[in-house]
C-alpha cells in the first residue's frame, strides 16, 4: 500500500518539475532538502518502505537535475 503512496508523490512532484517556472531554483531547494529527507525518515518505517522511498527519491533527485553553476 505504501508503494502506491510512493508512486502517487513521485509523479506529483514529476508534474512540479516539468512545469516550474525557475528550475534552476528548485534544483538548488532540492539539493538542500534532500539530506534533510533522508535523514528525517531513517529510522520511521520498515527497511522494503526504506528502499522504495529511497528510489523515488533517486528518481526525482535525477530529474530536477543538477543547479547550474554560477557564471
């Protein structure tokens, strides 16, 4: 069941990236909020929930992409 909640955020936030106006500022939002995800849900769940939020984290962390380096 949780894998279904999964999914269901992953593609919402595939909906957010495609469509935000500043994606160089959603990579650099992203990118100092993911440790914090991460961290904040370690320990809160069992190790299959774990590995599945881990990879929709993977995923999304791949679309959003990397911030542009300042020119």
């Amino acid at each position: 069941m949780r894998r279904g909640y999964l999914k269901a955020m992953e593609y919402a936030l595939r909906i957010c990236v495609l469509t935000h106006p500043i994606p160089n500022d959603l990579s650099d939002a992203w990118h100092q909020l993911l440790p914090n995800i991460v961290a904040k849900h370690r320990g809160d769940s069992s190790d299959l929930f774990a590995a599945a939020f881990e990879q929709s984290l993977m995923v999304l962390t791949e679309q959003i992409g990397a911030p542009d380096s300042p020119s």
